[in-house]
C-alpha cells in the first residue's frame, strides 16, 4: 500500500475540463454541467454572446446576464510588454484540443481539420483584442498546429492549404452562410458539430493489474476477455464485492486513534455499451452462487428461530399463569424469565440487494451487522432519488452507510431500528450524463465518497472456451470471507497473530477484528497523506473534497486487497 494507488483507473475523471471553453462557446457547457465562469482570455463572437444572454464588458472581471445588475468597474491597469503571456491560453488550449480530437479520428480527418481551422482563426481574430501585441506569434501558432494535424492525418499539402484558407475565410465573416466542403446535413460553420469533441475521460491510466494480488493477475485477465471488457470493467467491481462483504468485521488501523472499515462505493464510468454491466456480472455470478450456496444453512436457521419462537410462547404461557397465581393468592408476582422473551422476526441474512427501502436495509443489517452490498448496474436512479421523499432522510441514511457506525431508523406506527454498523457498500455503473447530474446538489460529500473508474472502450476479442462463465475462483473467495466474517461475529479472537504481507491483527472486541499497519506501510502512508495535504492547496470544490478523502480510500482499499490476497 503506498502512494502508487493513486495512479489506479480508481480516480475521477481529470480531463473533463479540456473542452470547457469551446463547449461554454456554444451554450454546451450550460447544458451539461451548469454556469462556469469565463477565461480573462476567452472573446466570444457577438451572435454566440446575443444567443446565450450574457454580456461581456472589458472593464469587468466577470460576465453578468442580459437583464442583470450593472459590473463593478476596475481600474484600468495597462500591462507592460513583458508581462504578456508567451501565447493566448485560448489558442494554446485550442491547439491542443484539435490535436486531441485528431487522433481520436471520430470523423474524416478533412472534416476534422475544417472545423479545427474555423475554431482556431475565430479564437485567433478575438484574442489580438486582448493580446495585440501577440498576433504574429498566434497567427503563427495557429498556421503551425494546423499544418502539424495535416501532417499527422495524412492530408496532401494542397488540400490541407485550401481547408485553412477556407477556414481564415470563414472565421474572418463570422456567421456567414458559407458551408465548409464535406460537411453533412444542416451543418454551417456558424453551426459545426461538436460531437466530435467529447473527451470528458480525459488521459487516464490504465488499471494496474500488476498491483493485484500475484495469484489473482492472470486470473483476472481471463475473467475480463471472457467478458469481452477490460480488466478494470471486473477488477474495480470486485474490489467493491470483496471489501463490503468483509465490512465491519475487518478495521485498518492506521493509528491507535484512526481505523477504516473495508467497505468501498465503487463505481465503473461509460456510454451505453461500453462493457459496465459484464464486467460487474462477474462478481455478481459469484455472490449469487455464494447465496445459492447458503440455503440449507440459512433455512436451518429459520427452523431454529422457529423453534425459540414457540418454547419462547410456552415460557411466557407458564409465565402469565404465575403472574396470575400470584395476583390471586396475594403474592408478589415473579418476574418474567429471559426464555419467556419472543425473538424478533426471522429475517434470511443476504450478502448484497439490489434495490430495497430504507426501513428494509436497517432490517437486513440487523440481520448481517458486518455490512451489506447493493449493486446496481445503473447508479443514477438511486443516487437522483436521494432526498426526493422522506424529507432528504435518504440521503442523510446514505452519507452515513459509507462510515459504518451506530444508526437508528425510525419508523412509523413501529419500533425504530437500532443498527451497530451502518455500513453499505455500493457496486454499479453511471454513464457520464448521468453522473453529472446525479451529483448536482451541494457538495455534502456524497460525491467524495466514491472511487470512480472510467476505463477504456473494450477492442474486439476473439471467443475462447477456456473461460467459466461461473468461475469457481471467484465463488471459492467470495464463499471464504464470507465465512471469515462469520467467524469474527461469533468467535472472540484475542490473541495477536504473526505479520502478513505488512499487517498485523489483533482483535478490539468480538464482532471486530483491528488489522494493523505494518512500520513499513505507515511510513507509505504518511508520505501519501503529506502528498495529498499538499495537493489540497493546488484544488476547490469537489476536487478538494473528493483528494480530501484519499487517506481513507487508500487504508479501505489496502484492506481489500489483502484480503483479496
């Protein structure tokens, strides 16, 4: 466990702000993600300004809408030549984004280019209003970056100049009527579309699959090209499935004074398509053998439930009879005995759910005090449906099943429901749309909560025999920490055991066992958490509150993974 878990396919997405400034040009980014304000370099055209109600004043720091209150003016404060920037950030992040988009090749590389041409000469003729003084070197830039991406796509010379003329052409007669050669539909160069930019993943690493468990590595390569994905499509599900099944019958303590339980929320990013639900079905089998598995031990415990019940009515007969006798011959009436006591209902203890109401998973965790599991192959609906009823009591139930301590739910017309640890883990999907907006409401820390994977598209794989679609791997592990779990919640466990793999373990009490870090793990661990107090200052919003959280990520994930081991 060490700094290195930063660079897991476990992280939110960085890169969805590369296309901020040309998706805000648009109206786009209002759409997607909310009002954001504007780059001191941006200069939009006027008709994109009328269009989207905002006004720009140059003596202001900040926009305002078409009927809002008058700016505040600055002074003006004249900037001498060296302390212009190098280039315009509008046309260096512009550059690089086209150059981006080129090699995604989402569309003909002409069509690429032309848009590319008309977007950057437009940003290029509104920032010499800003950076007159720059103008030769951005026009160079611009001409550089464009013949560059010609280069790159193979684009003859001749061809490529007539695009970048056409383009100048364009952008010098904003909003005129021409239409860019190759271009489909109702598309003008007032109107381009924009589809072609979408890179909100961003650059991200790929799922470390040598920081698994030895054992587990080619297994898990396998198990994802039976599944047509990625490794980190059944690698980042999995480590949910194992770290919640262990719950609260396992605590990582970093310190005498901090421990983590192992529950994470996980969640795996993507379009529709893109490999989210067959990756997560690889454990989901597993659980589901693991539960089939269970029956014969759980419908025993119903007939010994059934049991108690009845002697606990026969007692409490003879009980009431007592009390009677001694209501009638004038003596002090006996107290009721313990075995007179009826249990409570039966309930079946269930390793995961996948969809139940607040009142129901305070019942099942009464049942299963470690912790449950929900998996959800769509997270938006529960996350959209949180505060919707109850008053927001949902989403207050939520933001403390991620801690695991004691929680009391109310009921009405009923008893409440005492529960020692409230812990939850939660497995699922979120395409990028929806995840947007399923976290739109203040930052609570709900979002911080989750680890976030949005690994690649899956190539095309050839189909191969060799692969179980119910692998008995998966369902031996799942099957043994179930029973270790077991275990811990009915056997006091005091004596310390030897070091492993950087842990040692001693028990805190019954239903709780402490796993210790190594010396040599929390010497990795503090110069994380230096990295990470650090890095806070450089962050705001939920990028600060999400990196705020990294601390107990790592120990829940280290947890996992040794236990995953």
């Amino acid at each position: 466990m060490s700094a290195e878990f930063n660079d897991m396919g476990s992280v939110p997405p960085d890169g969805w702000f590369a296309a901020a400034k040309h998706y805000w040009l648009t109206g786009e980014w209002d759409k997607r993600y909310g009002p954001v304000p504007i780059h001191p370099d941006t200069r939009v055209p006027r008709e994109v300004r009328d269009r989207i109600g905002i006004k720009i004043d140059p003596d202001v720091t900040k926009p305002r809408k078409a009927n809002g209150q008058p700016p505040q003016p600055r002074p003006e404060q004249p900037r001498a030549d060296d302390e212009l920037p190098e280039l315009p950030a509008a046309i260096r992040d512009g550059i690089d984004m086209w150059h981006r988009a080129m090699l995604k090749r989402q569309r003909l590389p002409t069509e690429i280019l032309e848009l590319a041409a008309h977007d950057l000469f437009s940003l290029l003729k509104h920032s010499t209003l800003e950076y007159p003084h720059l103008a030769d070197r951005a026009h160079q830039a611009v001409v550089d970056g464009l013949q560059a991406m010609a280069e790159a796509a193979g684009i003859r010379d001749d061809e490529a100049q007539k695009i970048m003329t056409e383009g100048k052409y364009a952008a010098d007669n904003e909003g005129g009527a021409g239409r860019r050669s190759g271009a489909s539909g109702n598309e003008t160069w007032s109107d381009p579309d924009w589809s072609i930019l979408e890179d909100r993943r961003g650059e991200l690493p790929q799922f470390p699959v040598e920081k698994m468990p030895t054992d587990m590595q080619q297994w898990l390569v396998d198990a994802a090209h039976g599944a047509g994905v990625t490794p980190a499509h059944v690698a980042v599900p999995l480590l949910g499935v194992v770290a919640s099944i262990v719950g609260a019958a396992r605590r990582v303590k970093a310190s005498s004074s901090w421990s983590e339980p192992l529950t994470l929320w996980v969640a795996v990013v993507g379009l529709s398509g893109t490999g989210k639900t067959p990756g997560i079905d690889v454990s989901k089998r597993g659980l589901s053998s693991v539960e089939r598995g269970r029956r014969g031990k759980i419908a025993e415990l119903r007939r010994l439930h059934e049991t108690a019940s009845e002697a606990a009515m026969v007692t409490h007969k003879r009980w009431k009879d007592e009390v009677k006798s001694a209501a009638e011959n004038g003596r002090s009436p006996p107290p009721m005995p313990v075995e007179a006591a009826k249990p409570e209902e039966f309930v079946a203890p269930r390793l995961w759910v996948s969809d139940a109401t607040i009142e129901r998973l305070a019942v099942l965790l009464r049942a299963r005090p470690s912790g449950l599991l929900m998996i959800c192959d769509e997270l938006a609906g529960l996350f959209l449906n949180m505060g919707r009823y109850n008053d927001g009591h949902d989403h207050e139930f939520w933001l403390e099943a991620w801690n695991g301590k004691q929680f009391v739910v109310e009921r009405m017309g009923r008893p409440p429901v005492e529960i020692e640890h409230l812990l939850i883990g939660i497995v699922g999907g979120f395409q990028p749309d929806k995840l947007v907006r399923s976290f739109e409401r203040d930052d609570d820390g709900m979002y911080a909560r989750m680890l976030f994977a949005w690994p690649d598209e899956p190539a095309y794989q050839r189909l191969r025999n060799d692969v179980d679609e119910n692998d008995p791997a998966i369902h031996n592990a799942i099957a043994y920490l179930v029973r270790l779990t077991e275990t811990a919640s009915s056997t006091a466990e005091t004596a310390e055991t030897k070091n492993v793999a950087g842990f040692r373990s001693s028990c805190s009490f019954c239903s709780t066992k402490a796993v210790w870090l190594s010396e040599q793990a929390v010497k990795k661990f503090e110069a994380f958490r230096l990295l990470i107090h650090e890095k806070k200052a450089e962050l705001d919003g939920r990028e600060r509150e999400w990196l705020s959280k990294g601390g107990t990520h790592v120990l829940r994930l280290a947890g996992a993974l040794q236990y995953l081991a």
